[in-house]
C-alpha cells in the first residue's frame, strides 16, 4: 500500500494510485477507505474504464446494483470492447432475471473474447433460463471443442442432452 500512496504522492492528479488503494481496501473489506478512495479514482478518472469497471463491481459487492449497471453503461461508452464489463452485466441481468438483456451482453462479451469459457458458460446459463436449449447445447459443445475435459460443461450437456 505505501507503494501506491508514493504513487499519489508523485501524480495527485492520476486516478491510478487513488484506483489501486480503493482496490487493495475493497479486498480488505474496508468499504468506507475503498469509498473514499473510488471517489478520488472517479474523481480524477471519470471516463477511465478501469475505474468505472472496478467502482461497479464494488458497488455490486456492496449490493448496490443500480449503480454497479449504471457504471458499467458508463465503462461501455468508453470501451464498448471491455469483455468484463459486458460479461458482468451479463450476469446482473441473469440474477435480475431479464435474460433477454442478459444474453444481448454476453453475446457482445463472446464476440470480443470468442473463446474465453466463463463468457460461454454465462451465456449458457441465460439461454437455459431463457428456455433457448439449442442455443445452450450448441454452446456447451463450442465449450468442449476448445476445452474438452470442462467438467461444468460436460455436466450440463449430460443433463440436457436425451
């Protein structure tokens, strides 16, 4: 931590140090000096994607997921590319239940990252529950053409499959 507040000390005006700290005390589960430091990363950085992509996921930590979609819209405006943020929201939208918005997100997040296993999953989770079973099985199997021993795969595709 001193490394990140030399940091500060030497670019008062970079969001990065201030970024840094609020992540280090967010694992910490120091909410109130990760907030304060957020609000100095936002403060100094309000259209990095960084520092919005990280800010939501605390907010989603914190419960607080209006804000947490919120600046996850705004990390998608500066990089509509950043497969995390899209995945993310993916997920918010899973757990709220709009899978249509869902699947519109991890689509996006695929299409950046075409191979990346967790995105695939995620998106098979939302065309199950949005009663898409095709679309999931061709999924689970893109999924195990690229990893083919992927247990959380194979097990879906056991149970869907006659």
């Amino acid at each position: 931590m001193r490394y990140y507040r030399k940091a500060i000390e030497s670019e008062p005006d970079a969001a990065e140090g201030y970024l840094n700290l609020a992540i280090q005390y967010s694992h910490q589960r120091n909410s109130k000096e990760a907030e304060i430091y957020f609000s100095k990363a936002l403060q100094y950085g309000s259209d990095n994607p960084s520092v919005l992509y990280n800010y939501a996921c605390f907010m989603q930590g914190k419960g607080d997921i209006k804000n947490a979609i919120e600046y996850l819209e705004r990390c998608l405006i500066e990089a509509p590319w950043d497969d995390k943020a899209l995945n993310t929201l993916g997920v918010i939208y899973v757990q709220k239940r709009n899978f249509k918005l869902a699947i519109k997100y991890l689509l996006r997040a695929h299409k950046v990252v075409p191979n990346k296993i967790g995105v695939m999953l995620n998106l098979t989770v939302a065309y199950l529950n949005d009663g898409k079973k095709d679309e999931a099985i061709k999924m689970l199997n893109k999924i195990l053409i690229i990893a083919p021993n992927n247990k959380s795969a194979k097990s879906l595709l056991t149970k869907l499959s006659p």
